[in-house]
C-alpha cells in the first residue's frame, strides 16, 4: 500500500537559477551510482546499520519513505542542510562503514543538498520517471584491440524531454577481458579479438551494446567451406563478419562417435564403426544416414528421457519409488511417439488426478508450491529465472515482484492431496481459498501472463477458477507466439551439441545476456515452430549442420574463438555416457543394484540409484532443482584419481566374461586384438604407430594381462573421457 | 605513501607545543570520526569503544589502548602507523599525519582526560528558510503550553497555538522526545545528532534554562521517559541499551542490555517501579526500575516496534510500529505462560496505512490516538477498540502526537513542519501553525 508521495510540502522559493531537485529524478539515481542501495551495502535484505534501502533502488517510494519516516527523518535537515546526516555519511565527515562515497565539491553533494533545501520533494511519477534509456553507439565493432570509444547514455522522460544521464549510468561488460569499461570516463577498451555485450542500467531500464573487437592481422581470405543447411550459412555470414575461417568437417569415425554419444549416449560398437568407414557413400549423405539410424535406436529414447527427467526432477526423494517410475514412463512414452512438445508440455501443465493413474500429474509432486511450480515451470520452459524477483524487482531484467506473484497466481489453485493407495497422491483444483497474495500488503494477486503473446486471448480480470487459470497459463505457455517458449526451447536443445548455448546459461535468458547469434536462433525457432514443435526434427537439423560436424582442430583465424561454432569443442561425457561407455568397451555387464539385469546408466529411472557412486562422482544431476546446472562436467582429482585407482575399471577391464577376456580366448592374431580395443574405447582405429606399440607390448608378456593393460590405458586416456 | 616518523617528529612539534593536547577538544573527534563507526557502545570491534575518555582507558581484548607517556608503546598509535597488523582504519585510508601526531602528542603529554563533568546544552536559536521536521510535541501538565521541538531547539508555545513564549535551544540537532515532570517545572528532552552524539537535556520550564545535560552514546537517545514519580529518566539507545538516570542529579544509575536492536521508546509504570521499552528486535521488554533487572518480555515479536504508551491509571500498554497494527498488552506477563501464549493481550487496534511512529493514551483513559507513515491520526475508543475518529489534515507523516491534559485536544506534528491541534470531541481540525519563526517567510504565526 503506497500511503503518501510528498511533493512541495514546505513552501520554498526558488531562485530561477536553482533548478527544481525531485527525489524521483535527481537524488535516486545518485543513492544507486554512489553504490548506496547495492546488495553489500543498504540495499542488501536486512540493510545496513540499521538504514535500509531497496536493492539497487528498485522500488524508489520505499526509500524515499525510508528517508523521510525512519527514525522521524533523521537523514535530512531542512533547517540546515549541510547538517543533513546523509551527506555528512557519504562524504565521511563523520565515520561511515561504507567509506567514502563522494567528496563536498562534487554535483552529487549539491545535488543532494539542493534537494534537502527545496524540502526533500519526491517528485512526479508522470513526470520524473524515466520511460526509456537510448544509448550511443547502438553497436560496437572496432577494427583491432586497443581502441577506445566513449559511450553515451540518455534517458526520456514520460513527456519526451530528455538528458544525458552517463555519468549516474551503471556500464558493465560481461567479458571484460574484450572489451573493457571505464566507468570514471564511461568509455570501453578493445581489449583482445572476440566478444562482449555491455549492459547499460539506469533507474531500472537497461540496453546492451553487442561489442566486437576484429583481428587485425591482415591477410585474410574467406574460404567457403560446403554449408550443409541454414544453420551453416547463418554461422558463415558471422564468421565471414568476424574474419573467422571455419574449422573443416572431423574425420568419419570421431563425427560417429561425437553423433553416438550425443543422440544415443552410447558409444558405437566396434562394428558400427568399421561399417561406416568402409561405407563408400558421398559424405554428408552418408552422415544423414547414420543420424536416422542412430534416432531410431531405443537408446535414442534412453537418452533423452533422462535428459528430461533431470529437468522435470523425476526422483523418488518427491515421488516415491512407483511415481518415479509412472513419470518416467509418461515421459519416454511421449518422447518414443515423438509427441509434439507443446503438446506434452501442455499435457503436464493441465495435468490432475492421481499421481498413479494420470502419471504427468507428478509433474506437481515435484514442486508442491505455487511459487516453487512456477520458478520451475518459467525456468525449465522458458530459460527465464523468475527467482530473483520474489524478494526484490529482478537487478538485471525488467521482471518486476509484481510480475513474481501474478505468474504464481497461475499456480496457487492447484492442491495436492493423499490418495488411496500407498504413495498415491491426488493433484485437484481446489474450489476456494487459493488466492495468491503479495507478502508486503496481503494484496490479492491475480494472474497476469508474463509477456503478451499475440492471439492468447487476454483474461479475466478476476474470478478466474483454478482449474481455468492452469489452461490459460498452458495456452498462453505453448502459443507460437510466445517468444520465450520455442526459442528457449531451441537454445537448450543446441547446447546439448555445442556444449554452449546460443544464449548461454541455457536457463537464463534475460535481456543481459543476448544472443551470440540471434539470427541464428531466429532461424531455428522458426524452424521448429514451422515442423510442429518437432524435437526429433530439431536434432537432426542440428546435428546434419557442417558447424555441428566440424572438427575440434582449429587454425590461425578461429584458434581464439568460443563464441561462434566455428570448430567444435572436446565435451567430457556425461555420468551416465561414461559409465555406459565403461561397460560398452570392456563388455562387462552393467551391475546396478534394485534394477533389472542389464540397465544401462542412462536407463536408471533416478538418482537413488547407485547413489554416491561413480555416478555421482562425475556429476550426475540430483534431480533436484531444475537448473541445467545440476549436471557437472568439470574434471576433477578424485575423479581422475577413480579412473586410475578404483575399482570400476580394472575391474571391468579384468571381467572373465568381458571383451578381452572373449578376445583373448578367440584365437585372434595380436593385430586383431588391438584393433578391436581401440575401436571398441575410441571408436577409432589404431594408427600405425599405435598399432605398433600395441603389438609390441602384446607381445612383451602374458598376452591376457597385457590385453588388460592395453584396454585400462586407453580407458584412461583424455580421448576416452571426452566427446571430441 | 606516509611519511617515516622521524623525519615527520620534528616537523610538527613546533606547532603542536603552543597548547597542551586535549582529549575532549582534539582527539575525541578524531576517534568519533575515524574510528567510532566499529569502535562504538553496542558491537565494539575487539571489545574496544573509543567514544569516550572511560571507554578509551578501558581498552579492549588486545589490551590498554594507550600506555600514559608512551605514545609509541601505545596499541592505537602502532595499529594506526601499521607497526600492529592490521593496519587502522581497517579497509580505510590511513589516517593524515596530523591527527595520528595529535593523537601521540596527546599520549605523550600523559593521555589525560580533559571532558566536562557536567555539561549544559546551549547554543544560538535557528533560523528558518523553511520549517523543518518536528519531531515532538508535549502538553505541560497545566495545559498552559505545547512543547514543540524544532531544529536544535524546543518551543515552547501556548497551548492554543496563539503564540511563542519562549526558545530553548541547546546543542543537540534533533530532539525526538519530550516530557514535563508532573508539576510541570521541568521539561525532559531526549535526543541528539545523528551519529555523532546523545544528549538528556533538563531543563527549568519557567526560568527557561538549562539545568543539566546529559551526553551519552555516539548517536541520538529515543524515546525518553520520566517515571510518574519523577525520581527516573530512562532513554533507548542505538547502542541497543536503555540508560536510566537519576533525574535529580543526572547521575545514571545503570544501563540496560537486553535488546537486540535499537531501543527506540520507553514508559514507566504507573507507581514508577517498573519500565517497559521498545525497540527494533520488535521486543517489549518489562524490567524493575529500581535496578533494570530485567522481569518478563511484554509481548510475542512480530514487527519492529517504534512507539510505547500507557494508560493513564494502570499497567496496560499500548506499542505499534512497522506491522502497522498497534497492540495493548498488559504490563505485566505471568512467568508461568507459555510462549505462544497471547492471553495477556488485550485487543489489537485496527491495522494502520502506514508504519507506526507515535502513540499516546488520552489522560481520561478514553482514547487512544495512533499515528505515523499515514497522513492521518486514528483515535480509537480505548474501551471498545472501536475508531472514533481519523483526522485528516495533514500533508505527509507524522512523527509525534499528544494528548492535552484535559483530553480535550491532540495536537499533532511531522514531515510537513506544522502542528496541527484537534478537536477530540468532534474530530475537527482546530488549528495549524508553523512552530518555528521563518526568517523569510515573516516569523510564526
């Protein structure tokens, strides 16, 4: 409840020099550069010494009623300015824990001062609010580092005036070592060749400027390379821009093994591998067949109902054991029909009745709260991370906590209920008593859709049931037109083949973080919008693209480049794809407890099982939080110190019924032995010099133990662990 | 870069010997401003309060924070010239030359203690170009003047707002509570200037004069009450502690630390054996006022709590602050309750529009008036709970609210710099005045 703006309470004259000073306009701004509000200092939840202002000045009336009503106004004296405790703070005339933070002769003491002497106005919503910031220049592409540009901010004002406002303008870039930002001089520095965006705030409105610093090494000539769709030539005309040269495609057997892994999460068998090689198609036909092959698998369906399982936190810790395994069934039995995704989607947002029989309906189990349904339902489908906004207008977008509140409200009248078997639980829409309300005033929050989707029919101003408000948020979340839903969609969906997304966090899109290339994931979202929220026609887009097939190795032009997909990237295999991999390559059998025989990594239903084993030690997500980043791909000591020490794969290379043991048993010549060992860990076969070395150590003692070896060494090698 | 010490010795001896080094006049200062923002009552860091001569002798968990004589063998001379690690001000700029010399000099000189023993409060009336905040508003027990704080000074006015009788200024900037002793001849002002000092002010009503002084803490005391019997002052501090003196000779009589937070109001009892007081840890807190051992926790937390008031014949309290909903609790809470227990609270008061800043209980016992962040005072029937009245008027909040002896009017005063007398039989707005004499505006109305 906003009880009272103060504007010219006290009568005062101005002189016509002095220039009217409103609180709305002049002094907030200041409070937030001079760092006043920032999380640290007085914005920071509980404040400061006992003064506390909103998070980066997020809700201006708060503060300036924190001013004018904590402690009968004790930071302003009308009588004396100059005595006012909020400049004698900042200034330090008197100690202050947070340091100086501005001098006397500075514009923003007499600013403040002004301010105070003209009676503390707060000044005009209407009038003094900024409606806009435009910035200067609009795009940043300086030919080689070490160049410096001014920037310039200006902010517009609800009746159209303007000022330059650069100097109160918070300027960040978001990869300061290629492009740096001055902030005493508000100009940025090339740095280094690649690059950056840089984010302008001020009072709650924001722009980026997307900076590029070329390579100034002359000589360059664009070689095309064969672009195999759009995805390619979208990526060229940047790289062309950038002076970029595309890495080429990988050999045959490192595309199939990269393709394997990340359709299937399964290495290719040793026979799949020489059948490829040896097949004389034209190149990228032959790849296009490999790929309908591979999506074709079972494993295909494996893999990506895990994928989804993580990120729907399918796990008994929430739905018990039979719940688990109803949702994951729900989930691979969509995936298998190739259910359109918003389908799907709409099927778990509308879901109700009991967790048993109607098994999407666990989708509610998992998250039991409006809010936490919601966190979930945004960040999971739409890449958006609403979790800031509970407390505090989100710091780097324009979601208000408003907004917060109003997208729960979707969610409050779902209710969760025990059934009537054991573990059943019903999901109902509760009939009454399920309003949503703000925490500051208890104020009834009705639900209001985040962005407007143009053809979502607008709502109800009220009185909408509970079971209606989940229908119209799952309309409003699937409609083509919501530019969140595909698009988030899309960019999630490309990481898992680049290991980065075209907006990158995945589930953190937000005005700061922009595109690398927004044509790019224009294009594709269109595209997948075009073939009907087709996931499996979403892949095979992707992975049938040059840029996907590319090799790791780089040269002169793109050796520096992480951004663009001009060469691929070594990915460590996932948890699962590892130990699948382990046992794929030394033919023992996988071995997982509470499971039927001969259930892969990748097939476990959840996280319980095989709990704090190899698994989690390579980063198996939890299933708890829907954050991409559950799942680790860092390598780690004790990870490493597992591979070399632990029982899983010298136990698995010394499996009387595994791979070498069979081999050795077969009668085949060394050669053969060798051969089938690598193509069996790298998928690749041996070179020349690896053959011989093979052999020779083969032959340098009992053959079974040195077959061992050799298989336990490749195991452990870099080639193995990682995806390249 | 600081200079090496001896080269820098010589350099300032010359000007320093031309007066003896004083505690109270050059580096007090010094400490309040460098030091005092960790160094203070309440969270000292190190256990070391610099704030006054006694504090600074005390030393800290280190140990003496000077040795008489022995500048260099001082602890606060070697942190400040990073001869101790860490170097002070911890995370600051180190302190110019000339204070760390005033300060050796000083120690060198003995480290005597030069502060006042007793101390008035005086200093030269204001000047208005516009009205500042009022902080508070007091009836004197024969109805014949409305006490008004202004900047740096109290006014007294008549009663009706029909003019000036007299200007007490003194040295604090901000003066948040006052209170008349029962026979009205001596007026009781608690305040301070933010972040530097607190000051108890007492003062000779009639021959409008400074009696005594009273300096305490770094920043300014809240909420100060004198027991009915007149024998007690009590104060909240942002120390977290309540300081009650003795009124007759401004000796304090002993420190109370059982909040958490700032204190920020205070009410003695009706046969003045016993103080309740208020504060930010959101706690009533009930001590004996003979000795401030502490007896039972008045209410259950909630919000933050700003404002105490007591029924004028009984033990029955009323507190309010940022939840917005003012609470009459009884005074006192049987040992024995549980700690959800609620039963010894009376009623709730209808929920505010704003935080609550001042609350005051009519001396007939009727009424209960309320007021702060909202531009209105809410009166309710203090029988029934029932609201009796909201008056408007006012332009912005309100920071201080009064009942007149008879009961008959409530003057009322805030943000907008006017007092405003109401009406509490009808409700109507009687009159509004500017406290202050405006320089430019052609003085007081």
């Amino acid at each position: 409840m906003k009880y009272l703006l103060v504007n010219s309470l006290v009568a005062v004259s101005l002189s016509a020099a002095e220039a009217p000073v409103t609180y709305l306009k002049d002094v907030a701004p200041i409070l937030n550069k001079a760092g006043c509000t920032s999380g640290p200092c007085h914005g920071a939840a509980k404040g400061k010494n006992g003064f506390k202002l909103s998070l980066r000045g997020y809700d201006p009336q708060f503060d300036y009623e924190a001013l004018l009503y904590d402690l009968s106004g004790r930071r302003f004296n009308r009588a004396e300015p100059g005595k006012s405790l909020m400049l004698a703070k900042p200034t330090q005339e008197i100690a202050h824990g947070g340091g100086l933070r501005f001098e006397k002769n500075t514009t923003y003491y007499k600013t403040i001062f002004n301010w105070i002497a003209q009676g503390v106005p707060y000044g005009d919503v209407a009038k003094d609010k900024v409606a806009s910031i435009q910035v200067e220049p609009t795009e940043i592409a300086m030919p080689k580092p070490g160049e410096k540009l001014a920037l310039k901010v200006t902010a517009t004002y609800p009746d159209g005036t303007t000022r330059e406002v650069t100097r109160e303008a918070t300027i960040e870039s978001n990869t300061p070592d290629v492009a740096r930002v001055d902030t005493a001089s508000a100009t940025v520095a090339g740095e280094r060749v690649g690059e950056a965006t840089l984010l302008l705030r001020y009072e709650g409105k924001y722009a980026t400027i997307p900076v590029a610093v070329l390579n100034p090494k002359p000589g360059f000539v664009w070689k095309p390379l064969a672009q195999h769709n759009y995805i390619d030539q979208l990526i060229d005309a940047k790289l062309q821009k950038m002076k970029i040269q595309p890495s080429p495609l990988v050999d045959d057997a490192a595309f199939l093994r990269r393709v394997s892994l990340d359709l299937t999460g399964q290495l290719p068998a040793p026979d799949e591998v020489r059948a490829f090689l040896a097949d004389n198609t034209p190149n990228k036909l032959k790849r296009s067949k490999a790929i309908d092959k591979l999506m074709a698998k079972p494993a295909y369906v494996d893999q990506w109902t895990m994928k989804w399982g993580d990120l729907l936190q399918s796990s008994r810790k929430f739905l018990g054991e039979k719940g688990t395994y109803g949702f994951r069934e729900w989930i691979r039995e969509s995936l298998a029909a190739n259910k359109p995704y918003d389908v799907w989607v709409r099927e778990l947002i509308n879901s109700s009745g009991s967790s048993y029989e109607s098994p999407e309906a666990n989708y509610y189990r998992t998250t039991r709260d409006a809010k936490a349904t919601m966190e979930k339902t945004t960040q999971v489908f739409m890449g958006t991370r609403m979790v800031c906004a509970q407390c505090h207008d989100h710091p780097f977008e324009k979601w208000t906590q408003n907004q917060y509140f109003e997208m729960s409200a979707f969610f409050s009248g779902v209710g969760v209920r025990p059934g009537y078997e054991v573990g059943e639980e019903i999901i109902y829409n509760q009939r009454s008593d399920f309003a949503m309300k703000h925490p500051k005033d208890n104020r009834v929050m009705e639900p209001k859709y985040l962005v407007a989707a143009a053809g979502v029919p607008p709502l109800p101003p009220h009185d909408l049931d509970a079971r209606k408000r989940r229908e119209a948020f799952a309309n409003w979340l699937t409609s083509r037109e919501n530019p969140m839903f595909a698009k988030s969609t899309v960019n999630r969906m490309w990481s898992y083949f680049f290991g980065k997304g075209i907006i990158d966090p995945v589930d953190d899109i937000r005005a700061s973080n922009p595109p690398v290339n927004a044509a790019l994931l224009d294009a594709l979202t269109k595209d997948f919008l075009a073939h009907n929220f087709d996931l499996r026609y979403l892949m095979r887009t992707i992975v049938n693209s040059r840029a996907y097939q590319a090799s790791i190795a780089t040269n002169e032009w793109n050796a520096g480049d992480t951004t663009n997909f001009s060469h691929a990237t070594p990915r460590r295999l996932g948890a699962e794809q590892l130990m699948d991999a382990v046992s794929q390559a030394t033919g023992a059998r996988p071995d997982f407890p509470e499971v039927p025989e001969d259930t892969t990594a990748t097939q476990l239903p959840d996280p319980h099982v095989g709990k704090e084993g190899f698994l989690d030690l390579f980063g198996r997500p939890t299933r708890e939080t829907a954050c991409e980043c559950e799942r680790r791909t860092e390598l780690s000591l004790p990870q490493a110190l597992n591979l070399v020490n632990g029982g899983t794969i010298s136990d698995a290379v010394a499996d009387p019924k595994g791979r070498v043991a069979k081999l050795v048993l077969s009668g085949r010549p060394d050669a053969a032995i060798v051969e089938e060992l690598y193509l069996a860990s790298l998928s690749r076969l041996p070179s020349k010099a690896e053959s011989d070395s093979g052999l020779a150590y083969l032959a340098g003692g009992p053959r079974a133990g040195r077959a061992q070896d050799l298989l336990w060494a490749l195991l452990n090698s870099k080639a193995f662990l990682y995806s390249w | 870069m600081r200079l090496p010490l001896l080269w820098a010795l010589p350099y300032f001896a010359p000007c320093l010997a031309a007066a003896e080094p004083s505690f109270y006049r050059d580096v007090r200062p010094i400490l309040q401003q460098q030091c005092a923002s960790c160094h203070r009552p309440g969270g000292a860091s190190s256990g070391l309060d610099v704030t006054t001569y006694s504090a600074l002798a005390a030393g800290g968990k280190r140990g003496a924070a000077f040795v008489a004589g022995q500048a260099d063998e001082s602890l606060t001379v070697k942190y400040l010239l990073a001869v101790a690690q860490p170097r002070m001000p911890l995370g600051g700029a180190a302190l110019p030359n000339d204070q760390v010399e005033l300060i050796r000099a000083w120690i060198n000189a003995g480290a005597k203690d030069d502060s006042p023993a007793v101390e008035t409060s005086t200093a030269k009336p204001a000047l208005y170009s516009q009205a500042p905040v009022i902080t508070a508003v007091r009836y004197s027990p024969d109805g014949q003047l409305l006490a008004v704080a202004g900047n740096g000074e109290i006014l007294l006015h008549r009663a009706d707002g029909s003019g000036l009788v007299s200007r007490l200024p003194g040295q604090a900037e901000r003066l948040l509570s006052l209170a008349f002793s029962r026979d009205g001849k001596i007026l009781v002002a608690g305040g301070g200037t933010p972040a530097r000092f607190g000051e108890v002010q007492v003062w000779d009503v009639a021959a409008a004069k400074p009696l005594r002084a009273m300096k305490l803490t770094t920043d300014t005391v809240f909420g100060a009450s004198l027991a009915p019997d007149g024998s007690r002052i009590a104060v909240g501090c942002a120390d977290n502690t309540v300081h009650v003196f003795d009124a007759k000779s401004g000796e304090e009589a002993y420190k109370i630390g059982n909040h958490e937070n700032w204190v920020l109001s205070t009410v003695f009892g009706v046969n003045s054996q016993r103080l309740v007081s208020v504060g930010r840890d959101r706690a009533a807190k009930l001590v004996d006022a003979a000795t401030g051992r502490f007896l039972e926790n008045v209410n259950l937390l909630r919000g933050e709590l700003t404002a105490v008031a007591r029924h004028p014949a009984k033990d029955i309290v009323v507190l309010g602050g940022e939840e917005r909903v003012p609470y009459v609790y009884l005074m006192d809470r049987p040992k024995n309750m549980k700690i959800a227990d609620d039963t010894t609270l009376v009623r709730k008061l209808g929920r505010q529009n704003g935080p609550i800043m001042t609350l005051d209980w009519s001396p007939d016992a009727q009424l209960i008036a309320v007021a702060g962040a909202a531009p209105e005072v809410n009166l309710y029937d203090a029988g029934t709970g029932e609201l009796r009245w909201a008056l408007k008027g006012h332009a912005a909040g309100i920071y201080s609210v009064t009942f007149s002896p008879d009961s008959k009017r409530l003057a009322a005063a805030g943000f907008d710099g006017q007092v405003r007398l109401y009406d509490t039989s009808t409700g109507q707005l009687v009159k509004a005045f500017i406290p202050v004499p405006m320089a430019a505006m052609g003085g007081a109305q």
